[in-house]
C-alpha cells in the first residue's frame, strides 16, 4: 500500500508515519501543506491520501477537491481536530471519505485502512 | 462571556486533558488545586475564531515540552531542537483546541497553533482573564489550560484583539 500523508505539523507526521510503519504499510509519502499534496498526488499513484484540514496555503478542503477532480476513488481520510457538525458537512460534499478526530489511536487508524482499503496493507 | 456563564466547565476540560494526554503522551494527569500558577516557560496558542472569537493558551514547563516532544516524535530527549519542541507542543495545544472549540458557539475555525515566547506578548497574553481554565500535573510538572475570550473593538475593559494571539508563530 502507498499512502500520501498531507500534514503541516512534523510531530504528527512523525506520529502518523509510526503508526502506518506499525500497520505494516509499504510506503508512506509525506508532504508539509496541500499545495505539495495535490503536486505529489498528480506524480505518483496513491492507495489512500491521508490530509490534515488546517494547514498553510491551501487547506485540506482545498486537497480533497483537486484531488477529487482528478481521482474519484481514492479514499481520502480527514486527519483533524474539526468535529463540528459543519464542517463535517463541508468536507463531505468536498468528498472526503471519511474523518479520523485527532487524537486518534492506531486501532481507529486501522480500522480506517482496513475499511477503505483492505487488510492486504 | 465569563467563567460564570461560560458552556465549558472544569470538568469538560479535565476530561479533554485526560483523553489527550492518555492518546498521544501515554502519561496520567493529576487534577491541581493550588491557586499558584503554572510558572510556563513558554506559552502555546490557538486561536478559535468565528461564533466565538478567542483562544486556547496551554502554559508548559520546559521539562514537560522536552518530555512531552520526546514521546510524540519517539526520540531521546538529548535528540530534540527548538523547532521540535515548538511544534510538538503547537500540535498538542491544537487538539486540544479542537476539543475545546466544540463546546463553544459554533461555526467557527482554528487558527494554525503557534509558540509564544516569555516576552511582552506573552504577559498581556497571560493578562488576560480566562472564561476556562485547569491547572494539573503530569509527571510532577505543573501545567494549565486556560481559554480566553477576545471581544474586538468594544470597550476599554474588554481585550483588543493583539497580535500574541492572532499572529502566526509556528
């Protein structure tokens, strides 16, 4: 499995990246703002784009959108602390496929690749 | 909005902390009672802005920042710089931020966090009267949260929104 992990903050890609090492995923590809995201998705073939919300530059509504523009079925995961209501709802109609709430556990993280994208990880 | 009718109790925080700390730091918190405040090194900031307009302020020690860096990035502590230890503790006030923001009026949006350091942004920042606030320990380390409420052109009374708090520092 190859994962592009969007994500302003080195700590959490830090964390992310060990948990997905954990889950025994392939490759992790890790970019520090949604810009780099959408050029690195456009280069490369990704089975699942993980993508914080708040980042500087274009945020991770802005990723979800383009990404979506060009790939409609690439799981995409929102990596956030933004659990209102409305922006849940705004990241849907984004297309987003689904949310992981910071802080999440690599349980919750696994659940989340084994649902979108198999147990072969 | 005051500490008297603000929606977010001593509770709902403790609660945030506990949840946070025990999901990203695997350390236990310990509610503190004492009046004496936390004596931060350094203050890490998000600011909530919307229905609500103001921030998350958490006041770390810089044992608990070095601690705290080295468990979130999986590194000896004699490993970690500045930068990381900014950012490390910017993400940790992040999500609590996020917790926080969602016992507020909504909509509204989180800043990216930042680091304020012990300067005289930091004082007026610390100036201000919180409508939120919990002190604890982790690791015999004295810490708080506190959340503060930024009235923008109103009264002299009522805090001006400043740069410590809308400004970017990350």
């Amino acid at each position: 499995m190859r994962v592009l992990v969007a994500e302003d903050s080195s700590t959490m890609r830090s964390i992310l990246r060990r948990a997905l090492k954990t889950l025994n995923v392939a490759e992790t590809v890790e970019v520090a703002d949604g810009e780099s995201a959408i050029e690195t998705f456009k280069k490369g073939s990704f089975d699942l784009v993980l993508t914080d919300w708040n980042m500087p530059g274009k945020s991770g509504l802005d990723v979800v959108r383009e990404i979506r523009a060009i790939d409609k079925d690439v799981p995409i995961i929102m990596v956030t602390t933004e659990s209102e209501q409305c922006h849940v709802v705004d990241a849907i109609q984004s297309g987003v496929t689904d949310y992981l709430i910071k802080p999440f556990t690599v349980t919750t993280l696994e659940d989340k690749l084994w649902r979108f994208v198999g147990q072969e990880a | 909005m005051t500490m008297h009718d603000t929606p977010i109790s001593r509770e709902h925080l403790a609660e945030l902390v506990d949840m946070t700390w025990s999901s990203l730091l695997g350390l236990a918190v310990i509610p503190e009672l004492a009046r004496a405040r936390a004596s931060a090194d350094s203050i890490a900031r998000v600011e909530i802005s919307g229905a609500f307009n103001g921030g998350v302020l958490l006041l770390p020690t810089e044992r608990f920042a070095r601690l705290a860096t080295a468990v979130m990035l999986g590194r000896p502590e004699v490993s970690l710089t500045p930068s990381d230890m900014h950012d490390a503790l910017g993400e940790l006030c992040n999500i609590l931020g996020g917790g926080i923001k969602s016992l507020l009026p909504s909509p509204s949006s989180l800043s990216l966090p930042g680091i304020v350091p012990q300067t005289s942004e930091a004082r007026e920042l610390l100036a201000l009267e919180p409508i939120a606030q919990y002190r604890f320990l982790c690791e015999g380390e004295p810490l708080e949260i506190r959340v503060v409420e930024l009235v923008c052109g109103l009264s002299p009374d009522r805090r001006v929104c400043q740069p410590a708090l809308l400004g970017s520092h990350r």
